[in-house]
C-alpha cells in the first residue's frame, strides 16, 4: 500500500474505513481511521485495499489534504467552491486576485481539485511566482 491509499481496518469483527499514510515498520502502518480524530498506528495485515487515489471519495481527500498540509504548510490550505467547480491549493495566498485563484487547481468536485493540487503540486508559492511572471 502507498501513502494515499483508502483502506479497511478489521480488528475483532469491527471494519472501518481508512486511508494509509505510511509505514512504522514491517509489520505497522500509520492510518486515518474515519471513526478517530487521531492517526492510528495499526498491524498491516489487518488492512484490506480499497481504493487509490485516482477514485478518490471526499474523506479521502480531506484525510490527505490536511496530512500534506500540516506536513509542509503549517496546516494550511485553500479551498473556494464556486457554483462552476472548486478550487484548491495548498498554503495560504496573500492576496486573492482573479489571476492567483485562476491558477490554483481546478475540479467539478473538491476531491478533483485536490487530487489534481496534488498531482502537479500546486501551491501558494507556486502560484505567487507564476502571477509575478505575468506581471513582467
């Protein structure tokens, strides 16, 4: 399994969904339980594949978002919902102008948006720099 990847979680007779953030060792896995607040680190034979990434449902989507986010932006993200889709990317933009929210990731869904933030890594610094570069 990847990091990313939906999963269930069989412990004597409870199942509950998911998603796997990384290995502890060989026999241990870090995990989002839906039913938790907190990560979970949980035996790795106990964990059933569900889904990658590329279906992603929206929990899945939230779980990884905020991961990455506390992992590399000190928690942050964007995310605007118009009536033509969502958009997302991770960090803060200081200013929101018609340009920085026209670069950010676009997806008819959030979970599109954010899997497409991910995909080609799309964030609050990378979007400043491209707006400079239409400036000049």
């Amino acid at each position: 399994m990847k990091f990313g990847d939906r999963v269930l979680y069989e412990d004597d007779g409870h199942r509950v969904m998911g998603v796997y953030i990384h290995d502890v060792n060989s026999k241990e896995a870090i995990v989002k339980l839906d039913n938790l607040k907190e990560k979970s680190i949980v035996l790795e034979d106990r964990l059933t594949f569900i889904k990658d990434m590329e279906q992603m449902d929206l929990v899945q989507a939230m779980v990884i978002a905020d991961y990455i986010s506390k992992e590399k932006y000190d928690g942050h993200y964007t995310l605007l919902a118009f009536t033509s889709g969502c958009r997302f990317c991770f960090g803060t933009l200081e200013k929101m102008t018609y340009n920085s929210t026209s670069l950010m990731a676009l997806g008819k869904t959030v979970e599109e948006a954010i899997s497409k933030a991910i995909k080609y890594n799309i964030d609050s610094d990378s979007i400043i720099n491209k707006e400079d570069k239409m400036y000049k």
